[in-house]
C-alpha cells in the first residue's frame, strides 16, 4: 500500500557558532544547543579532548543526537539531567549517533576525542518531524519536503521493534537518489542537493509492522 501523506516535512534548524577551546569542558560549564539546533565545535586529543553540551526538551519526545566530524575516532555520550549516562556510541569513525525517547527537561552530551589529533565537527539534537504506522511488508508512507541547493540534510529513520524493518528512501518525482536499508533500528541519509525544489521521503516497511519516527536537519 503506497499513501503520500499530505504532510510537508519543514526543516527548521539553528546553527550554534564554534567555541573556542577550554569553554565547554566540564558539564558544568556546558554549551547550550537547541532542540533542532546543530551546533559546532572541535575536540583535540591533546588538550581539549571533551567538549560538553546541554540541551532542553520541554516535554517527553523521541530525539536523535547525531556527530557529523571529520577525520579520526570521535564517541559521542548522551545523559539526563542528573548525569546518569543514557546512551553512548562508540564506533571506529568521526560519525555517531544515539536516539531513542527523552523526558521533559535539561540533557546532557559529551563529545570525546579518542584517536590523536584534532577534529571539527557537527552536532546535532532533533525531535521527530513525523511518526507513522506500516501495516505489514511493502507498506509505504512518503512525505514531500522542500531543499534547497548547497544545503545539507541528514533525514533520519527509527523505531524500536525487533520484528519490524523499516526503509529510508530520497527521490525525485523521477527516481529514487538515496537510500537507507539497514536492518537495525535506526536509518540515516545524508545528502546535498545540487537543485532546489522539492523532494520526496519514502519509508517502507522491508518485513512487519510497527511505528516509526522521521527526522530532519540541515546545515
């Protein structure tokens, strides 16, 4: 069953400036980032390895915290209010991302520098755009949503079911540009159009069904 769902997805985003080193080192002294903000910074593994950030929600939400750097090993650490660790991801790379549902009130993250040297990077906290419902295998919702050429976009796709595999998809009225099919609970694409004018989001249920939630963000 294919529906396009009259909802236009709007890409609201705030872009926080560079700090310099030394200013957001301990949770006391955290950078504040919006909810559907992006935020940027650098961590050196000599000096100024952490950089701690704070972010409201002014009710209980499913966000997505996602670290776009460049170069190295970066891990990216997610806590509430009261500093109990919630959520970590500690890949090999300089991307990572944590998600899941949150409650009213202050959060904490910690970017980490774990591998040698210096890395920029992108921070960002976003409350779902959308949820949905795919009733069964080959279900489909699509959402339009304007974008502008220059501009990135990450769109990301989760759930929390182990029976049920939703799919991300970006395309044209003509075809289809990028796709997500990872089997686990979370699905990102990121992605900069070179043609302003609107584009489609298709979320496709791959096997089950269940409830999603949509994300955008762009810088």
């Amino acid at each position: 069953m294919h529906r396009l769902l009259t909802a236009t997805l709007l890409c609201v985003v705030w872009v926080t400036a560079a700090l310099a080193s030394g200013e957001n080192d301990t949770p006391m002294g955290a950078s504040t980032v919006s909810l559907n903000g992006i935020a940027r910074g650098t961590v050196c593994k000599a000096g100024d390895s952490v950089d701690w950030w704070k972010v409201y929600t002014e009710e209980s939400t499913e966000i997505v915290v996602f670290l776009d750097g460049v170069g190295g090993d970066n891990d990216l650490y997610f806590y509430n209010g009261t500093l109990d660790l919630e959520a970590q991801s500690t890949g090999s790379g300089s991307d990572e991302v944590v998600y899941g549902g949150v409650r009213k009130g202050w959060h904490y993250i910690k970017v980490y520098r774990y591998s040698s040297g210096c890395s920029d990077y992108y921070l960002g906290v976003l409350s779902a755009d959308v949820s949905g419902y795919l009733r069964g295998t080959g279900d489909i919702d699509v959402y339009r949503l304007y974008m502008s050429a220059g501009t990135t976009y990450w769109i990301f796709l989760t759930d929390h079911s182990a029976t049920f595999d939703p799919d991300l998809y970006l395309a044209t009225s003509e075809h289809v540009i990028a796709e997500s099919d990872n089997t686990g609970n979370i699905d990102v694409i990121k992605y900069t159009p070179s043609v302003f004018g609107y584009y489609y989001i298709a979320v496709g249920s791959a096997s089950g069904s269940g409830y999603y939630w949509l994300f955008v963000g762009s810088r």
